[in-house]
C-alpha cells in the first residue's frame, strides 16, 4: 500500500509481532506515531539491530510481554535490518505472537518482503510500496507547498530518497523564510551552489559549449562537498529543457519555450540562441552520456574518480561544435 493509505489505517491484524516492509528510512521513522495510534494506548518505543536484540534473553521478552509498565506503558521494539535475525527467532518470536493482552510489540523492519519470506506465514505484514517520482512529487507538493515543476526538478537534483529531500528542503524553507513559494533559482542558489561561480555558471557553460568553463565549475561543485548524482540531475534537466527547445524552434514556436518549457523569459532567451549549435543527432547523444555516466556514477571507481567521468561526458556533449 501507499504509505498515505497506511497513515489512514483502522487497524491491522491482531498479534504482538509484525513484518513491516518499509525501504526508505525516512518513512520508517514516520511510520512510528501510525503504529502507536493501531496499538492503542501508550507505547514506549525503542529501536534496535538483530546484535542488540539478540542481548535480550527470550524469558526476558517473555516477562516483558506479560508485564505491565507502572507508568501504564506499553513497550514498542523496531527491529531495523531484521532479515538478519537467527532463523531461532522464528520460534520464540511465534510464542510472543500468541500472547494475550501483550505489553509488548515488535516489528520487524525489512526493506523487501524477500528477506523474511520463510517468516510471512507466521506474522502479520504490513508493506509499503516503494516510492515512486510521482510520490516523492506528491510529498514535495502536500509538505512544502511547491509547484510540480519545481518539485520535479527538487528530485532530479537531488533523488528520491526522503531523508536527504527532507535535509535540503528544511534549508530552502529557512532560505525563503517562508515568505513566498520555493522556485527553480532558489534550488540552484542553494543546493547546487558554487562559492566561486554564480547559480548559471553551469547552465552558461553547457548551453555555450564552452568545455572547460563547464569543466571548472563542476570541479568547484565537487569540491564544496555538492553530490556528483546532484550535479548529474542538474545536467539531465537542462538537457531535457534544450532538446524541448530544439524542437519548438525547428517547428517556428522558438516563442513558445518559456510557456512550454516552464522557464523564466531570460532563460527562454538563453535556450533559443543555444540550440542553434546542436543537431538533434548530438542532442540525442547527449542523452546516451548522461545515461552512462548514471550508470557509471554507481560504480565505485566513479565514485571515487566523478570528475574524470564528468570530463569524458561533457568533451562528447560540448567539446566540439555539432
């Protein structure tokens, strides 16, 4: 299910111990207040790794079950990377599951399904689809109040992944100060900023095939501590804007690329003088590169080494006229 669905959950499966299936780390922690609202009452909870439940004899657990808080607390344990568990666990966790009027829950935290699968015929599970770009949309638009194109290009710079959107979007708050809406060039001033050269420097470069501006510049964002994925999300979505361009222009609309674009009128302006230096074929090799280069980013030699790919990238895209 969505993990709004969850969120608007009555009840789940009578039991004391349950298979929560959950892949990103952010929605996990969120996911406690929805628990403590299905299980009723008060609920202490702690989290735990199999090392740290592991000290925890089972005639501990047991007693712990059976025994009531003098602060009328329940005792609530999340279990993070359970698949790692001693399949022993399954026994004396299956006698916890049968308790009557429990003082003690237990989910078990797994990222997919596949890693307790021999465990799912024995406990209640409850699964979280994965996350998808239209949800991470869907959360940028609900929590922080920002359009979908500036909430798609807050995800193509920076991912999907919760934690880090939820890390970079509290900064664009405070950066706005709540005032106004967040737009693209507070993402660009903020997020993929370089001390040394201004929000466009990157844009510029590319858009004017200037090779070693681009060169230098993504030299300096690397160095700042900018992620080489950030920078990469940043290219893709220029290219994309540039490759839209090129085809309103070749089709006599090179007026229309700030409404169809979704671009501000200078950077209309930039775009439509820019795709008079690429053919559609370099436009459509372009995209290979970034393809390629999001494969290689996820090697670990690339990781190590980012600005030699990014050089190898954008010598085949800008380095010589097309």
């Amino acid at each position: 299910m969505k993990f709004p669905a969850f969120q608007q959950l009555k009840e789940v499966t009578k039991g004391n111990v349950y298979i929560f299936v959950c892949d990103d780390d952010f929605l996990l922690e969120e996911s406690e207040q929805v628990w403590r609202r299905l299980f009723g009452g008060e609920w202490n909870f702690e989290k735990l790794f199999p090392k740290e439940f592991g000290s925890i004899s089972h005639s501990e657990l047991v007693a712990s079950a059976g025994t009531s808080s003098l602060f009328g607390e329940g005792r609530a344990l999340m279990l993070k990377n359970a698949a790692k568990l001693p399949k022993k666990n399954l026994t004396e966790l299956g006698e916890i599951n049968s308790l009557d009027n429990s003082s003690l829950k237990i989910l078990l935290c797994v990222s997919t399904r596949r890693a307790l699968q021999a465990w799912v015929k024995t406990f209640a599970v409850v699964e979280i689809d994965p996350l998808t770009s239209a949800d991470v949309v869907h959360w940028l638009k609900q929590r922080y109040d920002v359009r979908s194109d500036v909430a798609r290009y807050i995800i193509e710079s920076i991912g999907v992944e919760l934690y880090p959107l939820y890390g970079e979007m509290e900064k664009l708050k405070t950066y706005v100060k709540q005032e106004r809406q967040i737009e693209m060039k507070d993402v660009d001033v903020l997020i993929l900023r370089s001390e040394r050269y201004g929000p466009f420097a990157l844009d510029d470069a590319l858009l004017g095939k200037d090779y070693r501006k681009a060169v230098r510049v993504i030299e300096a964002m690397l160095e700042e501590g900018v992620e080489p994925l950030q920078i990469l999300g940043k290219l893709a979505n220029l290219w994309r804007k540039l490759f839209a361009s090129w085809q309103l222009v070749e089709q006599g609309k090179g007026s229309d690329i700030a409404r169809v674009v979704g671009v501000h009128d200078f950077v209309a302006s930039k775009l439509r003088k820019a795709v008079l230096n690429f053919t559609a074929e370099a436009l459509v090799e372009g995209f290979r590169e970034l393809v390629e280069l999001d494969k290689a980013l996820k090697t670990t030699a690339a990781r190590i080494h980012p600005q030699c790919s990014f050089n190898s990238m954008l010598w085949k895209m800008v380095g010589t006229r097309s």
